[in-house]
C-alpha cells in the first residue's frame, strides 16, 4: 500500500484535510488569526489605495494629452509678464507671425495639415456671462480635426467662413451654458467687443488639465468661443494688443508620429533664426510628453509599492512570530504526528498551508479595505482614483508571496523537532 505508485495519490489526498485542519486552527483563534492578518490587510490596503490615486491622476493627464494629439505639434508663443519685458523682447523678436507660419509649412514637408491660432478675452461680451469671460480662439476650420473637437449641436465654420472674415462662432460647453444657460443658443448672437457674431455651433466637452502638463496652458477648454482666424484678425482683435505675438499659437498635424522630435528642431531652428534667439515661444511635443507621462507613471507606481510594501514586510514578520508561537504550542501534537508515521514534508505542509490562509485572507479582506479607501479618498478629497486589476492582482500576490516566505522556516523548524523529545515537551 505504500509503493511508489500510491505515494502521489496519499499525497494529494492529504492537502483537503491539511487544508480543513488549518482552517480549524485558525477558528479556533479568531482573535490571534484577525490580529495577525492585520498587516496583510493594511499592507494590501495601502498598495490598492495608493495605485488608485496615482492610476486616477495619471489617466487624467494621458488622456489629456492624447487629445493634444500624438500627431500634433504646438507652438506656444510666451507670454511676457509686464510691459517693460514685452519692449525688451520687441527689439529682438517680432513675436509669432504669421511669416513664421507661412516658412515652417514650406519647409517641413511631413506637416499634413495645420493652423494659426490667435487668442484674446474680450472686454466686452453679451449676453453678461454667468461664469469667467470665455476666451476667444481664432482658428481655421482644419483645428475641428487637429483640436479633435467634436460639433454637438450646429456646425463648424468652413473655409468660405474664414475667406470672408464671416462674423460666426462656435461655443464650447462652458461657455454655451454661461452664456445662454440651458436655453437653445445656436442661431442666436452674442457680442464680442463692438460686433455681433452669429452662433452657428456648440462644440463638446474636452478635457482639461488638472495639473501642469510642461508648456502647455492651464485654462478651461470647455469656456471659448471659436471664431474664423481671418474673423479676429480683422474685426475682433483687441485694439490694446499692438505690441502683442501676431498669432500666438501654431498647431502643425503631422503625417506621423516617426518625425515628432526631429521636426521639433527643424520649428524650433526656424523659430530661433526669426526670433533671433528670444526665447519667447515653446514647442509642445504631445507624443514626448506622452511617452514621459508613462515613464513617470512607472516611476510613481513603483515607489508607491515599495513604500506601501513595509506594511506587508511587517504582516510577514507577524505571521511568522505567530507560526513560531504556534509550534511552541503544539509541539505535542507535532511529536505524536511524527510518530505515527508523518514525515517531515507533511509537517512544512501542515504549516505552511496555515501561513498562506492567514496571507489569503488578509489580502482579500486588503483588496476590499483598499477598495473602499480608495473610494472614501475620492469622496473627501474630490480626487479621481481608479482602482485597475493589476494593481489588485499586485498586491494579492506580494501577499501571498509574503506569507509563503515566512512561513517556510517555522515550517521547517517544526519538521526539524525530535518526536521523542516533542511528545516529553510539556
């Protein structure tokens, strides 16, 4: 009965009882086995919450920059901070021009498609609006598709528009409702400064940032009206905006993401030759940003694992100090056991299948505790948290693997007992 053909049938059929017997032991010590799990959940808790907050911020960020367009580039021209820095800068740079438009398209070949941007808050608007003044955008019609803006009500303007300086406009979300609130606001007119302009569309909500993204604008792109370029360089342009960039943004839609970098120097090399080194405009490299934003989620998620991982390095101490008390314990029963016949594996089994229930059943209760953290902090804090199944799937197997680890040596250090002197022990 105890060839070698029935050793593996004996041996899986001793992991069940294995498996109800630890299950008992624990039972039979609900506080001990609640107060050893404590820092399994803790540990797992932290990790889940902690991946969540940064999972929140991130994905925020990334989509953000996906919308910038992967294909794009920006050309930002900067603003100075008082007068006497914008003279200065005059002496040297004409600012952002339309010339410089005109050069960058005629000598970067993998430009598909492109526009001018000219942006100004108007001093004057009506109807009076509920909320900030919105921002004016000056842009050709190919922005609808570089902007990936989506039209939800009306239409955009065309090229006929902008050939025509037509006084139209398109509201964004925000600036639909502080305007006209949730009353029907396409083929209505709002005045911008001293010119009436025909609603013609309401364009749909776009992310904005939340948290400095490198060179670009923290402003609410859901509050501005878009108008024909052609249309604020002529009929809506600020009179106090003389010594101002021309045009003060270009976005360039590229035909690839393959000459992202190289074609930001090629702008920037014709920039500095115009501008004569000044220093006042800033390419944005949305696909750079975009690979940076990653690396630095990287990053971020694993110092927070690490950090969050002391607390499951301590649950692993607490189980093991628990499993060595444990053989104290019962060491009797480990002698009888040995005596009738169990070997030294069965023992590491017994035991350590009783360190990995500790582990399993803090780490589900961890991903629960963590869950719920998670969804409290978003609450009070009005942050965006994103529980993802891998950083669930982390921190279950970090605990499990913890408890496997310590609990190895009281394992082996009560395989390792005398029987004899185990069934003396008093």
């Amino acid at each position: 009965m105890k060839s070698g053909s029935m050793a593996k049938p004996r041996s899986l059929e001793q992991w069940l009882p294995d498996l109800a017997f630890g299950l008992e032991n624990l039972a039979s010590h609900k506080l001990r086995s609640l107060l050893t799990m404590l820092g399994m959940i803790f540990g797992v808790a932290a990790v889940v919450a902690m991946l969540s907050i940064g999972a929140g911020a991130q994905q925020k960020v990334m989509a953000f920059i996906e919308q910038l367009g992967v294909r794009n580039l920006i050309v930002e021209a900067k603003e100075a901070r008082n007068e006497q820095e914008l003279q200065k800068i005059r002496k040297t740079s004409p600012g952002l021009t339309l010339s410089d438009y005109q050069i960058i398209r005629q000598n970067v070949p993998s430009i598909a498609d492109a526009t001018p941007r000219k942006r100004f808050t108007p001093t004057k608007i009506l109807p009076k609006p509920q909320q900030d003044t919105p921002v004016v955008y000056g842009v050709e019609p190919s922005y609808l598709e570089i902007g990936h803006l989506h039209v939800t009500e009306g239409r955009f303007f065309d090229a006929s528009d902008n050939a025509a300086s037509a006084p139209v406009c398109v509201l964004g979300a925000a600036a639909k409702d502080s305007l006209f609130g949730a009353s029907p606001a396409v083929g209505e007119y709002i005045k911008l400064n001293e010119m009436w302009c025909h609603v013609i569309g309401i364009a749909g909500p776009q992310l904005a940032p939340e948290s400095d993204v490198s060179g670009v604008r923290t402003e609410d792109l859901n509050n501005l009206v878009y108008a024909p370029l052609n249309s604020v360089l002529y009929r809506l342009e600020d009179s106090q905006s003389w010594m101002k960039d021309e045009v003060d943004g270009l976005y360039l839609h590229l035909a690839s993401t393959d000459t992202s970098v190289t074609d930001a120097e090629v702008v920037r090399g014709i920039l500095n030759s115009s501008h004569h080194d000044a220093g006042d405009f800033s390419v944005i490299v949305p696909a750079e940003l975009l690979a940076q934003q990653k690396r630095t989620e990287q990053l971020f998620n694993t110092v927070m694992v690490a950090i969050a991982s002391i607390s499951l390095l301590v649950g692993g101490i607490g189980i093991m100090n628990i499993m060595l008390a444990a053989i104290l314990e019962r060491t009797r029963e480990i002698g009888v056991r040995r005596a009738i016949g169990a070997r030294r594996w069965d023992i590491i089994r017994q035991f350590v299948i009783e360190a990995t229930l500790i582990s399993f059943a803090g780490g589900l209760l961890g991903v629960v505790v963590g869950f719920a953290m998670s969804q409290l902090i978003a609450w009070l804090a009005g942050w965006s948290t994103v529980v993802t199944i891998s950083s669930i799937l982390l921190a279950f197997v970090v605990s499990i693997s913890v408890g496997l680890i310590f609990g190895i040596y009281p394992a082996v250090k009560a395989a390792r007992l005398d029987p004899v002197e185990a069934i003396r022990y008093e």
